[in-house]
C-alpha cells in the first residue's frame, strides 16, 4: 500500500469512557484506572483527534503502525 502512497494505520484504544464503559461497575472501573498511568480512562475526544491526526498530512510518514490510545496501560 505504501508504494502506492497509501498510509495504512490502526489506533488500539483502552478504557475510554463511553457507554460501553458506563456500565462497568466501580469496583472493575477502579481497578482498570489503577493499572492506567495517567489513572483515568480516556475520553472519546482524544481518540478523535488521533483519527484526525492519522488522516492528515501531517502522518504521512506514519504506516503500518497500531498506535496505542491509552493512557500508558500497555507500556
């Protein structure tokens, strides 16, 4: 894809606070933020601007990535 100026890129979020997460209890919400660096789950804006970002220009040397989103859990 890359010879053909195609960028092709995944971004793998953790814990972002939606309505899939609403329904976690306190208990597992807690316990998911103690294990997240920055100890919050991320907010969906965040994520957006990642997917903006990777669509424009300014990533074009950026391809064949998975880009983590969140909050330095994976580290």
């Amino acid at each position: 894809m890359a010879s053909r100026n195609i960028n092709v890129n995944a971004i793998a979020p953790g814990f972002v606070d939606t309505d899939m997460t609403i329904t976690l209890s306190d208990k597992v919400k807690e316990g998911a933020k103690g294990q997240i660096p920055l100890g919050r789950f991320g907010k969906p804006e965040e994520v957006a601007e990642l997917a903006l970002f990777l669509s424009s220009e300014k990533s074009d040397y950026i391809t064949g990535q998975v880009i983590n989103i969140d909050g330095g859990m994976v580290m």
